[in-house]
C-alpha cells in the first residue's frame, strides 16, 4: 500500500518537476512590434514605461520556448509537438512598452492584456480575450471564448463565434460580429458602430455621436439599445417577424403595442446620428437609458 | 513596409496610384500580416466610407472577376503564386467589395421607394461571387482540418450550420418579396458572416 502511495505521488510529481521556469529580458524599441504565439494555457500581457520586454513563466513538459528580437521587432512563443492540445498548458507574463504594437496568437489559451496605448491583434481558437486601455487600434478573434474590451479605444473590431462579445467604455470605431455569440455593449459613446450577430443578441446602452450611426443586424437575436432619451437621430428599424417596442418617451412614434413585420422609420430631435437595426425575426426594443 | 506605413497608403493602393515598387511592397507585407488584411477591410467598410458615397449609384456587376483577375495577373508576374495567401486576401478583397455594394443597398431610402422592383442583378452577382469565395475557402478548410482540433472543427461546423440556415431563410423570404432592400441586406449579411468564417477558420489551419 505505501508504495502504492510513493508511485503514486512520483507520478503526479513528474509533470511539476519538468515544468520549464522562464525569466528573460532584452531591449527593445518603445513602438516595437511584437508576436506572441502561446497556444495553451495563459498569456498575460502587460504594458510598462521601459524599452525592454521582460518575460517570466513556466513552460509545459515537452515544450521549448523561444525568444528573440532586437530594435523594432521581437517575437516569442512556446512550441509543442502538437498544438491542437489543451493541456499541458504554458503561461507566459510578457511585459512589453506600453506603446508597442503586439500580436497574439493563441489556441486554448485565454489572453490578457493591460496597460497598452498602441495596436493589439489577438486570435485564439476557443480562449478567451481580455483586454483592457486606451489602445488605438483592438482586432481581436475568437472562434469559442469570450471577447471582453474595456476601456475608450479609437477603433475595435471584435469577432467571435459562440463566446459572448462585451465592450465597456467603447469610444470611437467599433465592429462587432459573432455567430451565436451576445454582443453587449456598455457606457458605450460610439460615432460609427456596426454591431452583427446571427442567432445571438445584441444589447446597446450609451450614446452616438451626433453625427455617427449606429447599426445592429441580427437574424433571430433580439435587440435592445438604450439610448439617451433626448437623442437627435433617425431611425430605421425593421424586423420582418420579429416585434419592435420604441420606449423613447415623448418621442414620435411612442408606440405602447408592438409593430411587427413592418419597418418603422421616424426622426427625434433635429436629427443627425443614424440609428439602424434590421433583424429577421428578432425583437426590437428602443430604450431610454 | 510595415503596418503603419502600409496603413498610411490604403486609400493610394485602393485608389491604383501606389507607385509599382511600393505596391509590391505593400502586397507583400499584406500577404503575411492578418491584422493589415483585417484594418484594409475595416477601412473601406461601410462605416468608414458612408458619408462620401451616393445615395443612388449602382455598384458594377462584375467588381470582383475584374479584382481577381488583377491581383492573379500582378502576383504572376512576381512569380509569388500563393494558393492559402490569395484565399484570404481574396476574402478581404470580397469583403470590401460587397460592404461597398451592402452601403449602396442599405443608403437607399428605407423603406424601399419601389417595392416591387425585382432583386438587382448586383445582389446576384454578389451572391454567386460570395459563393465561390466559399467553395474555395471551404477547399482550403478541408486541407487545413488536420491541423485543427476535433473540438474546433466541431464548433466551426456548428457555426456554419446557424449561418446556413440563416441565410437559408433569408433567401427563402427574398424570394417571397423580391424588391424587399432589407432582406437583400440580410442575405449579404448572413454571406459576409460565412465567408468571414471560413476565412477565420482556415488562417486558424494555417502553420505560424
């Protein structure tokens, strides 16, 4: 029984013991760019207010990590024998300049990134993405996980499939998509938005630029956008089988039963911002915040 | 060339009046980099371009044969021939194309001024260029499948099963109501998300 036990530990020791401790440092330039490829596990980026890349993390068995750059490139990443593996998994926490340009890669792996001013790419096959700062230019991809950005971005172009995509403090350029994925987007102040999901729904609270537009396309995901209630814009709503509530106080139409299947069209204020959402068969709700 | 700069000359390479040797740089940064494919096909999405185009301008039918045949012909005589390289720009390319046609459709006046005019010719072109983008890409997705994991083929095909129907019954309502501009827009809709998809799906296969 005691060397059962003695086995049994040795055994669950092993993966531990061949864990790969990494800690590595290089200068690089404050506007590098630079790719991460990390396919399993965690990779954590952070930006920080010094021209070098510091690297820390453990490796999976198996794997080899590998790290090089100089100037204005670098590139980084852990290598498995096969990459469609979720486990073992490595976590990378990558410290790079905050006005780096940075690309990340991933396949299981969750993504996180904090701190950045500059453009961040990340694609990840079923991890999810997290990335919070005032960057100039977000494109984030996931096929399964969900995307999460916070923080007032010029431009974000956000694409899922199943996970949930949820924006906070969107300002500026926005293009969310996914297939059956929500889309939720909160204290958003967005001057061009285009918000497209298939069988997922959609959901909107904030304000658009007077002069900018805002469109939601959904096939049988419902939509709702709660908007300020003196908003000056125009409004083109239409779901072909699917019930559409305006609640726009003191606005016309101020409509108390559901219009379906046919479009409505109507203007607040003087006008301005462009209001669009067609569904196939969703449900439309217009809100005051 | 690199992103910011090549960022700084789309509306020159779009508009053809890239000098030549800044063009073959430009495509060939563009061949290797998904995030300049991505930010091109942002640019010259509707968003961007909405408040400089006509309200009642029809596209050109054949906008993408004539894309196609261009960049085919430029990257032979480079001798670059690269079948995943041109699928994906192919995708953008198309992706651009149709969001041009999709902002033509939908700043029409809304509701359609003449419902009963019958579904356009461009939509149809557009749906048969939209089609053979996604055989090809679907071609490409077979060959990349090894290199993806059972549970993302699995999801890729769950998607693809929403997408379809969804475009399925968008079609079949088309038909119903012809000169119907809003279910036009959510046919090209559910098309952009299919072929945006597959794209996705085969870079995923696509070795670092």
């Amino acid at each position: 029984m005691r060397r059962h036990l003695v086995a049994m530990l040795l055994v669950l020791a092993a993966p531990l013991a061949a864990q790969q401790k990494i800690e590595r440092r290089i200068a690089i330039a404050p506007d590098a760019s630079i790719r991460i490829t990390n396919m399993a596990g965690l990779t954590r980026i952070t930006g920080w207010d010094a021209d070098s890349i510091a690297v820390t993390g453990s490796v999976a068995p198996g794997a080899g990590f590998f790290f090089g750059g100089r100037g204005q490139v670098a590139k980084m990443g852990v290598e498995r024998r096969d990459e469609t593996l979720a486990e073992p998994g490595s976590t990378l926490e990558v410290k790079v300049p905050r006005g780096a340009r940075v690309f990340v890669k991933s396949g299981t792996a969750n993504i996180e990134v904090t701190g950045l001013r500059g453009e961040v790419e990340c694609v990840s096959v079923s991890g999810s993405i997290r990335v919070e700062g005032s960057l100039k230019l977000l494109i984030a991809e996931s096929m399964e996980g969900n995307l999460n950005a916070s923080g007032p971005m010029d431009v974000v172009q956000l694409k899922g499939g199943a996970g949930t995509i949820t924006l906070r403090g969107a300002r500026g350029d926005i293009m969310a998509s996914t297939v059956g994925g929500a889309i939720v987007v909160t204290d958003g102040a967005v001057v061009r938005a285009h918000l497209e999901t298939v069988s997922g729904t959609i959901a909107f609270d904030g304000s658009v630029d007077p002069r900018g537009t805002l469109e939601s396309v959904t096939h049988s995901g419902d939509v709702t956008l709660r908007l300020p209630p003196d908003i000056s814009a125009e409004f083109d709503l239409e779901s072909f089988d699917g019930a559409i509530v305006v609640g726009l106080a003191g606005k016309k139409p101020d409509r108390e039963k559901p219009l379906k299947g046919k479009p409505v069209s109507f203007v607040t204020g003087q006008g301005g911002s462009h209001v669009i959402v067609r569904s196939f068969k969703g449900e439309i709700r217009i809100l005051k915040r | 060339m690199n992103c910011s700069e090549l960022r700084d000359r789309f509306d020159a390479y779009v508009a053809g009046t890239l000098p030549d040797a800044e063009s073959a740089a430009f495509e060939s940064h563009l061949d290797g980099c998904l995030a300049c494919q991505e930010a091109l096909a942002l640019q010259h999405r509707p968003l961007g371009a909405v408040g400089t185009l006509p309200r009642s301008v029809a596209p050109p039918a054949d906008l993408w044969p004539g894309i196609a045949r261009a960049l085919a012909s430029r990257r032979r005589l480079r001798g670059r021939v690269m079948l995943p390289a041109w699928l994906l720009a192919a995708a953008a390319e198309l992706l651009v194309a149709a969001s041009a046609a999709g902002t033509l459709l939908l700043l029409r006046r809304w509701p359609p001024v003449h419902p009963s005019v019958q579904p356009s010719s461009n939509l149809t072109a557009l749906e048969s260029q939209y089609s053979a983008a996604s055989a090809e890409l679907t071609r490409a997705l077979e060959q990349a499948r090894p290199r993806l994991a059972a549970g993302t083929v699995a999801t890729i095909e769950r998607s693809l099963r929403i997408i379809d129907a969804a475009l399925a019954e968008s079609r079949e309502a088309l038909a119903r109501d012809p000169g119907n501009q809003g279910l036009a827009q959510l046919v090209v809709a559910a098309w952009r998300q299919k072929v945006d998809l597959l794209r996705r799906a085969t870079e995923l296969g696509k070795a670092d």
